[in-house]
C-alpha cells in the first residue's frame, strides 16, 4: 500500500470513527433515558 492511500484510509478512519461514537453517544442517551 502506498502512503497516499494509508491517509485517504486514515482520514476516512477517523471521520468514521467520530461519527461511531456520536451515534454510540446518542445511544447511550436514549438507553439511560429509557430505562429511567
């Protein structure tokens, strides 16, 4: 693999894995709120 293609894949990565824990988050939210 050359390295261009590692960033891309990185960048892509960590936008991804933002947005995961975003939804992970929000899910946890409604998962308290609903067992209150």
């Amino acid at each position: 693999m050359s390295r261009s293609t590692l960033s891309l894949m990185e960048r892509g990565e960590n936008t991804a894995l933002i947005n995961l824990l975003k939804v992970l988050r929000v899910l946890d939210a409604l998962y308290v709120l609903g067992t209150i």
